[in-house]
C-alpha cells in the first residue's frame, strides 16, 4: 500500500484496517449526502468519502488523497484536519518499517494546528487529546476487555458505517456487537452515539447509562450524554455530566471544553486555567551519595512574566539541576509562581525540611500538598497570575485538594487520585460547579 503524502510503500501489520473510536462529538459528524449536481463536493463531504473509502473499501491510498484534497479545499477546518489526524493516527498503531514516526508527525501536525487555531473550542480539547495519546499519556485505560470475534466483527462494520454516515444502518451491527460483549463500555457509548445521530435521544441516553453502568469512569459516556441531555431539556443534569467527564480524567481536554462551552451556555462563569506544570525528579544518588534533582520547566514560562500559558504539545522544556532552592522574583506572576513550585519540590526531596517524618520519601501527594503550600503562602490573587490565582480561590473555599488533583495531574499521582476520587466524587463535582464554574452574580 502506497501512501500518497509520503510516496512511501508501508507493510501493514494485518491486510484489513481496524476502526478507531469515532474522534469527534457526536454533534460534529457529518450525514450522509451527495454533493449537488455541477457543484464540486464540500470539504466534509470529501472528508466524509475518505472515511468512507477507508473503513468500508480498506484503501488508505485513496482515502489519503481523498483527505488530502478535503485540507486542501478547507484548509483552516478543524473537523476535517481532526479527521485526518484520526486516519494519520490509526495507521501509524498498523503499520512497520521506519514511516511510522513520520505519519505520527503528520497527525501530530494536524492536532497542533486545530489545537492552537481556538484553543477554547471543542475541536481543540479533542486536538489535544489527539497528542495525549501520541505521547503516550493514556493514564485512564478502561477496563481490558476481550470479545468474541463475532462481536468484533460486528462492532468492525458498525464503526465503519458511523464513520461514514449511515447511522440508521450501523445500530443493528452495534446491538449485535453490545449482545455479544455487553462488558464492553466502548460498544455501548458507541452503540448509543448512533443513535444520539439518528435523532432519537431517549434511546440515546438510555444506551449511555448502560456504558455507565459498565464502567462509571468512562470519560466519552458522560460527555456525549451532556448533549443529549441538554437537547431532552435538562441542563441541570447536562452540566453535571461535563463535570464528570472532567473527575473521570482530569487530563481530558475535551471535556473541559464541553464544560466551558455548557457552563457559558447556562449562565455561568468559566474559571479553569491551564498550567503547564514544572516537573521535578529525583534521580539517583551521584558519587557523593547525595540525591539528584532535576527541574523540568516549560519553555514557554522561561522569560515569561505573567499571563495565562496555552497548552503547546510543541514546546519542549529545559532543564536544570538542584540541590536546593532556586531563586526567583519577588513579583510573583505565574512563570516566577511555578519557579517557587519548583524550588520548594527540590528541597523536599533533596534533603527535605527539618521535621518532617515524610521528608525523605513523601507520596506525589505530598510533594504537590508541599509545593503549592509553599507557592501560595500569603499570596493574593493578582492579574499577573492567573493560574495560580485559581489555585488560591480553590484554598479560600476549602477544595486545595481537589484543585491539585484536577489542575496538577499527572502520571505520578494518577494512583492516589483514583482512591480519592472513589471517596470524594461529590466534593469533586462541587469544586467544578462552584469554583470553576459557578453562577454568575449581580454585575458580573
């Protein structure tokens, strides 16, 4: 099989291609429909040919041009570089030999653009969730699931069929494969997201509740059931469902972007910000038997005096190491806040403050627990600061934890934030709803 952007031949690990997860919101896909006699196809309907010709007839090649041709016609469209992104991304998990890191910098290109283009949208979380996976941060697998082939097979021709717009014809496929494997959340969420397109929402929202009830931390479940919910008239429940979509991944990008989007729509504030987070490790003791620690800081925040850091899975980081503190401004904006941070980990584990029991081997907790106690002090939100600003807002209500594992996630933590998680959903969903996303008052 030849790829037509890279002229390369690829041997493909198995002759057929297997469906990926639908990409977008269940809003986004586009139906079925032949382009109008004289007038050339749209961008989508090309995009929408692609899928079509990838996952019904198995030509990549063709597919390729074909997505090729749709960018060309639209470049600036989010939905049409996601679906190529999502055609990059499947193929380099299928393929040998030395153009798979080359189809990923294809994918990773088109997520880069869509992420950056609206960094507010809903494209872009699904974007940057597109380069979560391509750098391997998938902290939240669902449950491991094998189903019979049969109900493989089945799901295989569902997939195919969604991806190219005949949702009435693919449900009987997803009931076949949801009768065979009725453990598998992805079916149901999948199953129930067709019929989410068909228009008929009750069975839709039925059919999420089912994937629910199967894996409760299925993050896609409960960000399509927002939708839905919202078009069956209840936003209060809608809004509930972002949240959770949030608790079940705090990393998932398109779910704060469904939240901020249904927040906005009810009347309420959005008050999430991105931080890009100053890594510290501790690696092994040099020849003087002292521990080494390596501070990580985004390049984006070197230089940096103030302002909000947009996520950029383009920059890379510089590092630094330290046997101590390291010394910052007095002014604090976020870029001199994340330096404290950085500093204050540094010292907990290197020699670590006097006193402390934990000092020498503390938990990820208790290192983030430690750091942004240290940041925050006497710190008073500020404009120059906005990050870290939010992280204050969350101390003076009562939610610093739970503003560290939702804010400061990462793989280290991901352990404890699952038992906390399990014990503390409900102050999980009352920090989003009133802190990140409360009601507005009179004359704000």
């Amino acid at each position: 099989m030849e790829l037509a952007r890279t002229g390369v031949q690829l041997k493909l690990k198995r002759t057929i291609l297997h469906t990926v997860v639908c990409l977008l919101v269940a809003s986004a896909t586009v139906p079925a429909w032949a382009a109008s006699q004289g007038k050339p196809p749209s961008a989508r309907e090309l995009a929408r040919q692609a899928n079509e010709k990838w996952r019904l007839d198995h030509d990549a090649d063709g597919a390729l041009k074909l997505f090729n041709r749709a960018v060309e016609t639209a470049p600036g469209d989010g939905w049409v570089l996601l679906q190529r992104a999502g055609f990059y991304e499947a193929v380099a998990g299928m393929v040998v030999g030395d153009q798979v890191e080359a189809i990923r910098r294809a994918a990773r290109a088109d997520y880069h653009f869509v992420a950056t283009s609206n960094p507010n949208s809903v494209e872009a979380g699904v974007a940057r969730d597109g380069l979560a996976r391509l750098d391997g941060r998938n902290w939240f697998p669902g449950p491991d699931v094998t189903c019979p082939e049969d109900a493989d097979s089945a799901f295989a021709n569902a997939e195919a069929l969604f991806a190219s717009g005949r949702f009435e014809e693919s449900l009987s496929s997803y009931a076949t494969a949801a009768e065979k494997c009725p453990d598998s959340s992805t079916i149901w969420m999948s199953f129930a997201d067709a019929y989410f397109q068909t228009g008929r929402l009750e069975d839709a929202e039925r059919i999420f509740r089912k994937a629910l009830a199967v894996n409760p931390w299925d993050r896609a479940s409960h960000r399509f059931l927002v939708e839905t919910e919202y078009k069956l008239g209840h936003p209060g429940e809608a809004l509930r469902q972002a949240a959770l979509a949030v608790v079940s991944d705090p990393g998932y990008e398109a779910a704060w972007a469904t939240l901020r989007n249904i927040a906005l729509g009810n009347g309420r504030a959005y008050l999430r910000v991105y931080g890009e987070k100053t890594a510290v490790t501790r690696e092994k003791p040099g020849a003087d038997g002292k521990p080494r620690i390596t501070i990580t800081i985004p390049r984006s925040l070197l230089g940096a005096s103030s302002g909000d850091k947009s996520h950029d899975s383009e920059a890379g980081g510089d590092t630094t190491e330290s046997g101590g503190a390291v010394s910052t401004t007095t002014a604090l904006s976020d870029a001199s806040c994340w330096l404290v941070y950085g500093g204050a980990k540094a010292l907990l584990l290197g020699e670590g403050p006097k006193g402390r029991k934990d000092a020498r081997n503390p938990t990820p907790f208790q290192q983030e627990r430690h750091a942004v106690e240290s940041v925050l002090g006497d710190f008073e939100p500020n404009d120059g600061a906005p990050f870290w600003s939010m992280m204050a807002r969350a101390r003076s209500a009562g939610f610093m934890d739970e503003a560290i594992y939702v804010h400061l996630l990462d793989r280290q933590l991901v352990p404890e934030y699952k038992e906390f998680r399990a014990q503390h959903l409900r102050r999980l969903v009352q920090y989003l709803l009133t802190v990140v996303v409360p009601k507005r008052t009179a004359g704000s």
